[in-house]
C-alpha cells in the first residue's frame, strides 16, 4: 500500500505563484526519521532510567536528576527539525535550496547544470559524499543537495524544468570548481 502511494505522488510539485519545488525522497525521509525515532526511545528510556534511579538518591540534587532528561528531549527535537534534506525550489529569478537553519540560493540564469559529483565533507574522517552540484556558468558550486536525498527521475524532472543539463553519474570527485569543458 505505501509503495503504491509512493509510486503516485509527485516528484516536483508546482505552486500557487508559479515557482516548483523537489520534495525529499519519501524513503530517505521515513529512513531518517526512522533512525532518529530510534534514536530519540533509546535516549529518552536511558535518562529516564536514570531519573528514576535518581529519586532513589537523596544526595543527589533534584536539578540533576532531571537535567539528563532534560537535555536528551533537547536533542531528540532539535535533530528531529533540523536532519532533513532541503526542499529544492525553483522560481523565475532564482533556484533555492531551504532547510530548516539554512537557505542558499543561486540566480536562475546562471545555473549552468546540475552535475552528479562527490564533495569532500570534512570532519573527524573526511569522505566523500554523492551530491547534486548546482553548477553556474563560471563553473563555481552554487548550491549541494544530498545526492540520496532525492530520487533520480526527481532530480531529473527538475533539471528538465529548469531547462539545463543533467551530468555526471556520482564517480567524479569535485573540489571548487567543475570543469564544464569537461562535462559537455
């Protein structure tokens, strides 16, 4: 039944005002939700444990008996809100990408191509992560989607609408720049 409701929806939606927008996969949004349910029981049932083991401790401040669960919820609700993929939109002027603490954008007449690459993310242990690279005409990275964020024909509906190219196919490793020689 979800699969057949998942094969019905939309993979770009128009709006009132005339702009479109690329939602999430639907299976890479129930998977993060998913894992941060998990997450969040696991979490919320350890700190209450420990509240209530707590109040068997009178020694122990009632401020700090509750600050665990406290802090757990914190977490459980701001990673709720915030691990998402953005919603792509597209308007006449300018192609956005919004989530939930950040918007970038990009003026519609200098997208070049949407390029399948992989961008460095640095961190604790860099790796390389398959994204969609909004490419201008100067060949700079304007905007990056999570690349297992959208589905593919998504990703290639809204190329098509935007009416530039669709390139790459994930094995390319990007830093900077795109040779847009290079790509066609």
């Amino acid at each position: 039944m979800a699969r057949d409701l998942e094969a019905s929806l939309p993979t770009v939606v128009d709006l009132r005002d005339g702009s479109f927008e690329l939602l999430p996969d639907p299976r890479s949004v129930r998977q993060t939700k998913l894992a941060l349910g998990s997450y969040a029981i696991f979490s919320t049932g350890l700190s209450a444990a420990f509240l209530v083991w707590a109040f068997t401790q009178p020694r122990i401040p009632w401020v700090f008996r509750v600050l665990p669960l406290a802090v757990s919820i914190s977490i459980d609700l701001f990673g709720w809100y915030v691990l998402k993929a953005p919603v792509l939109k597209a308007d006449a002027v300018e192609v956005s990408s919004v989530a939930p603490m950040m918007r970038r954008r990009r003026p519609r007449s200098d997208l070049a191509q949407i390029f399948r690459g992989q961008i460095l993310v640095r961190g604790r242990y860099s790796t390389w992560v398959k994204t969609y690279v909004f490419v201008g005409r100067d060949g700079k990275i304007g905007i990056q989607a999570p690349g297992l964020g959208y589905s593919p024909e998504g990703v290639a509906e809204f190329a098509r609408r935007l009416d530039v190219p669709l390139r790459g196919d994930f094995s390319e490793k990007v830093t900077g720049t795109v040779d847009l020689s290079k790509t066609g």
